[in-house]
C-alpha cells in the first residue's frame, strides 16, 4: 500500500551526519518542507527553550539527552510532586552546573512566550490534553508514547498539529535508530523476499502492585492537578508513582500502551502498512492474582492487513523468558526468502534455513527493558525533533504517522476491554463494531475535555 503518508516518512531525514557512527549511515537524504508549514520558523543560530512536563522515571534520559543538543536551554522543571522538581534541578546541575525554573502548574508555564517547546513525560491521560493545550500556546511537542490515550485523542492531536502548524514528535525513539533504518531500508528493498507477518514481543519481571487503599494525597503532591483530563476519585496507595498505569483504565493504557508502542511501531514500519483491517486478542491476567494489577499482564494480539500481511503481539509483564538473551524485546520480520531480528541494540538477518547472513550490532548504549531509558537513540530523536523546528527537516516520527501505530495498541485494548474481535476500515481506521465503540473515547473532567479546531 502505497501513499502520501509513508512516501513522507521513506523521505525522513535523521538528525545531523556527525552524530552518527559509522554502523549507522543515513539512507535518506535531508528533505525540507514548505515555508509554510510551520507557522514559526526559527534562525540556525537561534537557541531552542524546553520545558519538561512530567519527570518520572523517563526524566533522567530525556534530560541527558537534551544536554547534548545544540542550542538547546531547559527553562522549567514541572511536575505536580514538589519533590520531583526538586530531584530534576539537581540532575539538571550535576550534568550543566545550572539550575531551571520549578512550576506545578503546565498552564502557567504555557503562558510564558520565552518557551519554544514542551517535552511531555506525563502519565498517559494528560498526553493529548497537555500537547494540545501547548500547541494552542505557540509550542511544539516532543510527546513520550504513548501519544494518546484512546482512539479520539490520537484525531485530536492530529487535528490541532495542522491547524496550529506545530512540530509534534512521538518518542518512540527507534525511529532514530541507524541500525533499525539501515535494516527497514533492506527489508524493504526486498532482502528477505515479500515480508508478509512481523512479531512483536515484550517480557519482563514486573513483581506484585500494592492493592489500593483510600488515603490523603502525599505531602507535595497536587491530586487534583495529576487527574487532569480524567474524571475526579480519591486517591488511592501509591498511584501517583508509576503504578497509575495498572490501576484501572482512568490514567494508564496497560503494557500495550506503556511498550507495544515501540516494538508495533517498528512491525508496522518494516511491513509498510497502515491501518489494519481487524484485530484479535487474548489477554488476562495470570500472575500475583491477589495483587492491586487490575488489567491484564499477559496479551497476545493478532492484527491482520490486506495482501495477507499481518502482525503479532506478545506482551508478558511478568514473565522474563528471554530477557536475557534478546534484550526482552524485538520484533521478528518473516519474508518468502528469509527473515530479520531487530531489537534497539543489533539486528540478525537471517536466510529460509536458518543461517545468519548478516549481524549489525548498534553503537548505542540504549537498550533493555529498564526504567527510564535513555541514551543514544534518544539523543538524536530529540536532536531531529530540534532540526525540524529549527531547519524544517522532517521528522522521523511525525505525529500524523505515529497515530497509526498507537491506534494498534489501542484496538488491542478495546478488544480486550470490550471482549471481541472487530473489523476496522484500513483507510479511516475507524469501525463499526458497537462494542468496540463504547471504548473509542473515555469521560472527561468538566471542562477539561479537548475540542477539535
């Protein structure tokens, strides 16, 4: 299937040649847009300001990472625990010897003309509200995955992105990896013949989730201002750190949301489709049974696509088979004439018997399943996100792409939530399944729900 869409992302540049080592060598050439695509272009020599919103566990690679950049000055550290800002300021000065701005508040810093950018770390439910409150503001948006938290959001992040002429980049980082687009580039070309299924796969060793417990907020923390978008409750036990993702639906979009992202994204890319034309999935919940987890841990999903491609996910969250031995992640690409492993650190390629004909081993020092991340990858995906504010270069994950690999890992959830499989319409994305309907949106906070421009 070919379309303006992806004949867009085959013309993405990466970021600049000399940040690349030499096992990762562009197959693209730099492209730039129209003038007028951006409705702010910035000069070559000017500085790019960030804010960082949300500054969890994804903090310190994003913040090691924008040291790096060029250009680059952190204003704002914001969080709504007090003692997150306090934590990020001292990264900040162990790397730079420099100290930023603490506000609790996102609409306060959006009000603040020197700032060009927002880097967005948040939970999963302030991910459309925050980026399109900030593009409403005159930023543009580095967006950590997953984009959205249902399947109207990603719409509405898309919309605001064209009316308001934003950069907006998912960090889904391995897009700006040279090992993974030197291999994609192949696979495309047709190394391993006509690439017909992709696996996708995730272990882990996640122990048990505290059980919920009704309790005042914790010292320093702005409840009400983490809810966000989402509809008011008492807080609960531990919610605000980290484990807002396995406690229901209000904040987090299960593993599918929290890894899927990644590796459906590079399935997806390297079988070079979009929209799939219907999904199935089989999840529950098979470890620590009396644990606070209320979603699944265990998911298998199967997405099928015209030509008789089709892509498979297998998320185990805690079970570490492979993690080891794999990195406990990758993806696995079969074509009629030989297939590929690809994970963040190498990728195997590999003829119809077995053999390896090809082992390319990443320089960056990014990989794994460890909290926080951050590394090489991540450096010049932020490093791309700059160069297209700044040079118009294009993005290696523009938002108008990155939502089609979302809306895999959120049909995975629908069909999981709704309990059936449905059909999808491969140009629109959307389906007819009543079901699954009921789980394309969600219930909002009054007066905090998004509008479309």
């Amino acid at each position: 299937m070919k379309n303006k869409r992806r004949n867009f992302l085959k013309k993405t540049s990466l970021v600049s040649l000399g940040v690349l080592t030499a096992n990762e060598s562009l197959y693209a050439s730099p492209n730039k847009l129209s003038a007028k695509s951006y409705s702010r272009i910035i000069g070559a020599n000017e500085r790019i300001s960030f804010a960082f919103q949300g500054l969890g566990r994804r903090l310190p690679g994003l913040l090691r990472s924008s040291v790096k950049l060029k250009n680059v000055d952190i204003l704002y550290f914001c969080d709504v625990m007090q003692n997150q800002m306090v934590k990020a300021n001292k990264q900040f000065n162990k790397l730079t010897g420099l100290t930023a701005k603490s506000e609790v508040d996102i609409h306060k810093i959006l009000e603040d003309k020197n700032v060009d950018a927002i880097i967005m770390a948040t939970p999963d439910h302030w991910h459309a509200y925050g980026s399109c409150k900030a593009m409403e503001s005159g930023k543009h948006v580095y967006l950590e995955k997953p984009c959205s938290h249902n399947m109207e959001e990603s719409d509405l992040i898309v919309n605001h992105q064209k009316y308001f002429n934003k950069v907006v980049q998912m960090g889904n980082q391995q897009r700006s990896s040279g090992h993974t687009q030197n291999i994609i580039k192949k696979i495309h070309q047709g190394v391993i013949g006509e690439a017909y299924n992709a696996v996708a796969f995730y272990n882990n060793s996640r122990g048990k989730v505290p059980n919920q417990l009704v309790m005042d907020a914790p010292k320093g923390l702005n409840w009400d201002l983490f809810q966000g978008p989402a509809p008011r409750r008492n807080y609960t036990h531990d919610t605000w750190d980290y484990n807002w993702r396995w406690y229901g639906w209000d904040y987090g979009t299960g593993e599918a949301g929290n890894n899927a992202t990644h590796e459906l994204d590079i399935a997806r890319w390297a079988l070079d489709v979009d929209y799939p034309n219907g999904v199935k999935v089989y999840a529950q919940k098979n470890h620590f049974l009396d644990d606070g987890w209320e979603m699944y841990d265990n998911m298998e999903a199967k997405f099928t696509f015209s030509k008789n491609k089709s892509i498979n996910w297998n998320g185990r969250s805690r079970n570490a088979f492979g993690k080891t031995t794999d990195g406990g992640r990758g993806t696995v690409v079969y074509g009629t004439e030989g297939s590929v492993f690809v994970n963040r650190k190498e990728y195997i390629l590999y003829d119809l018997k077995g053999n390896i004909i090809e082992n390319v081993k990443s320089n960056d020092n990014e990989s794994g399943v460890s909290l926080g991340g951050g590394g090489d990858m991540t450096t010049r995906h932020m490093q791309n996100f700059i160069d297209a504010i700044k040079n118009n270069v294009l993005l290696n994950s523009p938002i108008e792409d990155a939502v089609i690999s979302q809306s895999m890992v959120h049909y995975a959830n629908i069909s999981y939530r709704a309990d059936t499989s449905f059909s999808i319409d491969e140009k629109s994305g959307k389906t007819k399944n009543k079901k699954a309907n009921k789980f394309w949106s969600r219930t909002y906070e009054s007066g905090w729900k998004i509008k479309m421009k």
